[in-house]
C-alpha cells in the first residue's frame, strides 16, 4: 500500500509561528497523527459525497451531469420538504437552509448560506464578566444566573449593550470539580454549578443549605467542590418535593440530546466522569446496554433534565434584562459527555492546543478532543451544528474561542508535548458558512477570538463572512483611529493582566512566584502601550491607567467596546494564568468585592460614559436598541 500522504490528510507539516519562522512538524509526529486518523485503514472522502455548502445566489454545477445523469434526474429536497427540479446548476433563488440534494443517483447536503453573519445595527459597549467570579450576598460561594441577572439590569441602566460571558458549558458536579469554563464535559447544556437553587424548586425549604454556601463568600477562593456539594443536595431535595415529572419526560422527548446528556451524568455518577474508563457496552452506546441502563437510571436522568430546564429558565431571565454575547470553547473534555456522544467522530489520542509563540514560548496543551474533520463532514457538520444552536439560545450573540480552529488546530499526538504538534486543516470554508447561516437565523452576532499564531488570509476571509475581529489594546502597535470598525475591541483578556497587575507590577512577581516566564522589560512595554496618546505619568494611581486605556478604546471606530469586571474593581490578579498548575488559582478567584457594591463604584459609571461614545445629554440608548 502507498504510504499515505500527510497533505491528503488535511495535515499542515509547515507553518509560520507569530514572529514570522518557519516551523516544521517531526516525521514521528506527522506518523502519529495518520495512525490517528486511520490512514492506513481507510482513505479520505471524495468530494462528489461531501456536503456541498453554497451562498445563497450562486449556482454552482448541480452535479447530475458528472455521472452520466441527465439533468432533469436532479432534484433539490428543501428543508420544509417541498421539492424543486434542478437543471445542470443550482437555481440561484434557493432558499437559505439545510436541503438534500438529490442528482446522479446520489444524495448529498445542500447548504444555502447567506453571504455575512449577521451583524449590530449601531456600535455599543458592554462589560466582559467572569460569572463564577462575580458573586452577591446572596451568592452560593460562585457567581450565578440570578446574579448575571442582577448584573445585566444594572449595565443597562448604564447604557450599555450587552454582557460578554465567559464560557456557560455544562461540568460534572462529580467532585473534585473541573475549575476551567473552557474545558468542559459538553458544549451542548450548562454547568449546574451556576443555578441559583431557591429559584428553581418553588416552596421547598433549603434555608440550611444557603446559610451554609453562603459562608464560601467570605473566602476570595472559590470552593467549587463544597458549591456542588451543597447546591446538588439542594436541587436534589427540590425534585423530589416540587418537580413535576411529566415536565422532564416532555423535554426529554422533545430534546433527544438531553436525554443523552442525562444519562450520561447518571452513569459517570455510578462509573466515574470519563467514560473511557466505564465497562466497554456502556463506554461504547451498545444500544443494549443503553437502553437497559436508560430503564434502570430513570429517575436520576430525569433529575438531570430537570436541572438544565431550571438553568435554561434562570438564563433566559438573564438575556432579557440585557443581551448576552455567550462565549464558545474550542473543545470538550475527551472523557467527557459531548465525546462520547461523538466518540467515532472524534481523533483518538490526540488533543489540543497551541504551538509555541512570542507570547508561550513553551506552547500549550489545552487537553480537549478533536474532530476528524473527514468523519464530520461525513456526518453532515451534525455536532457543529448542534453546538452552534445550543450556545445561540438566549443570547445575542456568540463569541468563538480561538476561531482558528474553525481552519486548522494544533493537534498533539499522545505521548508528546506541546512543541510536538502539527495542524490539522479543516473545511473553513463549509463552517463559516454555517456558522453565517446559524447567525442570521438567530440574529446574533458572532465575535472570532483572533489571537495568535492567525493563518494568513483568515482575518480576510473571517471580515468578508460578517465576523467581528478581536482588537486588543495591549496587543496594538497601531494607534485606535487604524483599528478595524468591524471588531471587538478590549484592553485585555482573561489569559493576560489586568491593567492595575501590570502598572503596580503584582502581575510580574505572581508571574515568577509560579515559575512561568516573566521579564520586566516585556512588562514596561506593555505598560507603554496604555499609556499612549498622553496616558498618566507612571507614578499615577492605577485608576488613572484604566480610564486612560478605555478613553483609548473609545477613540477607535470598532463596533463593539468591552470592558472587563476586573479593571472595573482595580483587580491585580488576572482570571487565568496559562502554564501555571499546582496550587494555582486560575479560573477560581471572586472579585475581591461582592456584585452590589461592584454596581456602585464611581469606576463602572466612569467607563461607561466614556465607552458610550456619545455627547454629552444625549439620551442613551437601551441594549436592544443598539441591536446587539
């Protein structure tokens, strides 16, 4: 048998890293990840059995003729199952949708796309919020729905036009809990840890149980393992007291993936939370096994539906006191529910990441499960589609994590380290389209988190499909005036400091305290960058740089201006510092103050009028107004 080659495979050997070297993969890594993908099993899908995904107007060649068919054998099943004759091409009126198309005896996916995502009628503001982190009085030890809530009728009252949240996928509430939004068990529900339980089961008394998860706010920590403790032992007691179970079995037959998803968190309750481990019928859906498991774990898969129709309920309230702009993660944990579901179409033994760049010389491992991009499009881009849907529900929009991963990702194969990957191409070309089709049917914007080693040409191609690029003022040479308007635009992120971290230096000496690469010069540079444009001298309080780095974002044309909780409050500690582990408190640290005394700080008036952008005595206008 021919040795397979690794450019057939979609594999990119070659690539140039953010200071413009070239990089190449090593023989053994390229080898590993064929082996992955089964190259020596099977070959890659021709492109006659691909979905084939258009825009909408164009008339590419229908296809009938290439197999000897005539051209009136081929006909288009719409999606509403009405039928349309096709000639040799496709009928330019189509409408948008996912339609069969049947021609030369074949059958195939027929996706009409519009040209752009859908985008804000008018620029806006809104505040970058780290839920968990950002709790109230009444808080259980984590920030939640309710407070979310609370949070977004204050920030419209502020005029601003949205909140940006961190990722809302669903963990285990199997201790010890996963800290990390972006390394969820499924992109598909939400986390049971951020349900507000007095909210969800009428009268039922949990008063003991508040008392005791309310003791965690005094801890800045967040103590996601006694959250769950408490929290699950309340919903529990709820269930069973006031739950209506018609109401479960209803969702479930509505929602086959939520029945799915409850059985899943009922067997990792008895076998443990990844299902590699389980016994094999079980960890491979034997469809026996299943529906005996199904039967036997009734009662505990519809307390786990129960639970995410209280979260869909206490998320929609949200969303109404102000937009959402949900954030969507590259990935899921491979042990995890979504990769079960998905087991066959995933790439066994590879995970992950980021190869190394001027700003993680090491590289990263992010540990998360990715698809063989020849087996999803076999699959008709079913689970991209899924997940789509699932996180454009009660939100106004979508941010996609490291979007680059909708062209390739880099992939480790088992066994090697972060330097040790080659990229894996995938058909950005069918995704941006979908995800341009599932944006304008839900009407929400969708944000690409640019950052990065970037393809060359993406940023392009991502600005034609109607995409909101990710400007981020620390990363900025140019001055705001040259930022791109059809963009989001930060001062920071949740993987970089805060701008009180770096202009009292806290950053730089947490940043050594944990062993992680860390240099002074880089540090001033960074510091040089806010204080542009006649920012304060360096010996100014901290207040005095956030509001300079924000009237900086003000004076950019971007769509979209976000500014984070953290700066808000004068924050030193980042969210999340990558490449620390142990004892770190990445993902985990509360606002050093609770969300109603966050509301009154002069600092959080200060920045929405200047991000506003809008004179003075000019009536402001409401989230849903601005149209984001």
């Amino acid at each position: 048998m021919t040795a397979p080659s690794p450019r057939a495979w979609g594999l990119l050997p070659h690539h140039v890293s953010t200071g413009g070297s070239r990089s190449s993969a090593s023989a053994e890594t390229v080898d590993a990840l064929l082996a992955a993908l089964g190259a020596d099993r099977r070959r890659p899908d021709l492109d006659d059995d691909r979905p084939l995904v258009v825009v909408q107007g164009e008339c590419p060649r229908a296809g009938g003729d290439e197999e000897g068919a005539s051209s009136a054998s081929s006909e288009i099943e719409l999606e509403d199952g009405s039928t349309r004759a096709c000639g040799e091409r496709l009928p330019a009126d189509l409408p948008l949708g996912y339609h069969r198309l049947h021609a030369g005896g074949r059958s195939r996916l027929l996706v009409v796309t519009p040209p752009r995502c859908h985008l804000p009628a008018v620029r806006g503001f809104g505040f970058a919020v780290q839920l968990y982190a950002t709790r109230s009085a009444a808080s259980w030890g984590i920030g939640d729905l309710t407070d979310l809530a609370g949070l977004a009728g204050w920030a419209a009252g502020l005029g601003a036009a949205t909140l940006l949240v961190n990722p809302l996928h669903a963990g285990l509430p199997l201790l010890p809990i996963e800290p990390s939004p972006y390394f969820p068990t499924s992109r598909l529900f939400l986390d049971p840890l951020y349900l507000r339980p007095e909210r969800a089961g009428g009268d039922t008394d949990v008063s003991d149980l508040a008392a005791a998860a309310r003791l965690l706010n005094r801890d800045r920590r967040i103590d996601r393992d006694q959250v769950a403790l408490l929290k699950m032992r309340a919903l529990e007691r709820e269930f069973i007291d006031t739950a209506d179970p018609g109401e479960a079995e209803v969702a479930l037959e509505a929602r086959p993936r939520l029945r799915d998803f409850g059985l899943f968190c009922a067997l990792a309750e008895r076998h443990g939370r990844d299902w590699r481990n389980w016994p094999r019928p079980l960890a491979r859906r034997d469809p026996t096994a299943i529906r005996a498991a199904a039967e036997e774990l009734a009662g505990r898969v519809r307390f786990h539906a129960w639970v995410q129709l209280q979260l869909d309920r206490q998320l929609e309230e949200a969303g109404a006191a102000l937009p959402l702009i949900r954030d969507l993660a590259v990935g899921f944990h491979p042990g995890g529910a979504d990769a079960w579901l998905w087991q066959d179409l995933v790439v066994p033994g590879v995970t992950v990441g980021a190869p190394p760049d001027t700003f993680n010389t090491l590289g990263q491992d992010w540990g998360i499960a990715a698809f063989d991009p020849w087996k999803l499009r076999t699959a008709g881009y079913g689970p991209f589609i899924e997940t789509l849907r699932a996180n454009l529900r009660e939100g106004a929009g979508l941010r996609i994590d490291h979007v680059m991963g909708l062209q390739r990702l880099w992939c480790i194969p088992s066994g090697g380290g972060p330097a040790d990957g080659c990229y894996l191409e995938y058909p950005a070309g069918d995704l941006l389209g979908i995800v341009a089709l599932e944006s304008v049917r839900h009407r929400a914007t969708v944000i690409g988190e640019d950052l990065g080693t970037v393809p060359a040409g993406l940023r392009s191609r991502l600005r034609r499909r109607g995409l909101l690029s990710y400007v981020v003022l620390l990363f900025e040479d140019r001055p705001p005036a040259r930022w791109p308007r059809q963009a989001l635009a930060a001062v920071t992120t949740h993987d970089l400091p805060t701008v009180t971290g770096l202009w009292d230096g806290s950053d730089l000496r947490a940043r050594r305290r944990s062993g992680l690469p860390a240099s002074a010069s880089a540090t001033e540079e960074l510091v040089e960058r806010i204080r542009q444009d006649g920012g304060p001298p360096r010996d100014a309080e901290s207040s005095a740089a956030v509001v300079h780095a924000h009237r900086r974002l003000a004076g950019s044309r971007c769509t979209l201006l976000a500014a984070t909780l953290e700066d808000v409050a004068e924050v030193q500690e980042r969210p999340n510092q990558p490449g620390s582990a142990g004892e770190s408190p990445n993902w985990s640290l509360a606002l050093p103050l609770p969300r109603e005394r966050l509301q009154e700080l002069p600092m959080a008036r200060q920045l929405a009028g200047i991000l506003a952008r809008k004179p003075a005595g000019r009536r402001r206008a409401s989230g849903r107004e601005q149209g984001v």
